[in-house]
C-alpha cells in the first residue's frame, strides 16, 4: 500500500487510476498526514462489497433467529451497531 498526499494525488491522478487499474495497487490518500480516503481497483471493490454482504446476511440471519423469524431493520442496524 502506497501513501501520498493529497497535492501529490491532485497531481498524478491519471497515474494513480493506472496503477490501482492494471497493478492493484492500493494508494491511500492523506490529508494533513492523515490518512483520509483510499483508491484501489474494481476487483478490491467488489471483494469488499462481497465481504459487507456477507455480513450483513449473517448479521440478519442471527436476528431472524434470535426473534423468531420476525425482526425490523431498524432493530439489524442498531444491533449491528453494537457489535
């Protein structure tokens, strides 16, 4: 994983998409030497959508069994919130 600032990423745009496109770079964008968002390919992004589906169906799952079948979404998300 590479770290660049913002000024340089503001700079090397097309550069970045290219190397997280067709290397799989993953290029973290900081701001203030934070950390503050992330570029990575299409193939990351599906994985992590994939994983985050997955969660949520265990997460609903468990409360469908926990409440006898029946449960709102507000009661998943709050749940979920405190895990």
């Amino acid at each position: 994983m590479t770290a660049i600032s913002a000024t340089e990423a503001r700079a090397n745009f097309q550069e970045l998409i290219n190397r997280a496109e067709y290397k799989g770079e993953r290029i973290v964008i900081q701001r203030h030497g934070k950390a503050a968002v992330a570029i990575i390919g299409l193939d990351d992004l599906k994985l992590l959508e994939a994983v985050e589906d997955a969660i949520d169906s265990e997460t609903l799952r468990r409360a469908i069994e926990e409440n006898d079948g029946f449960t709102s979404l507000e009661a998943i998300s709050a749940k979920r919130g405190n895990e």
